[in-house]
C-alpha cells in the first residue's frame, strides 16, 4: 500500500487530467473512476486518524481522572 502523501499526490495528478480538454471520454471515465477509489480510500485513512486523535486528546491526565469517550452530551 502507498503511502497517504503518494496516494494524495496521484489524486491531484487525476484531477488535473481530468480537466484536459482532448481527453477522451473512454479514458475520462478510467481517470474519475481511479480518482474515486482513491479518494473513499483517503477519506477512510482520514477517519481512522482522526479517530486516534480523538482517541489520544481523551486520554487522562492524572492516573484518577477517567477519559471523555464524548458518546453522550452532559445535561447541567
């Protein structure tokens, strides 16, 4: 598996061709095609990040304190 920075790279590189006048359809559709599997592929490395994130922001601070798992709002 490439790396998210390469995989990000050959996106733009996909939307860059695809905006070429003379391209034709056939190759067009291949073009949109691979830039939408790459680009539901990112979206869900991104989800999984931002997941550890979240995940290392709630941690506690004191061995006492217990993490914000944010499921639920707090009613005051």
């Amino acid at each position: 598996m490439k790396k998210f920075e390469e995989r990000l790279e050959r996106l733009e590189e996909l939307a860059a061709k695809i905006k070429e006048p003379d391209l034709p359809l056939e190759e067009a559709v291949s073009v949109f095609e691979e830039g939408v599997k790459l680009a539901r592929g990112l979206e869900r490395d991104l989800d999984k990040i931002q997941g550890k994130v979240e995940i290392l922001l709630n941690q506690p601070t004191n061995l006492d304190d217990k993490p914000e798992i944010g499921l639920f709002d707090r009613e005051d």
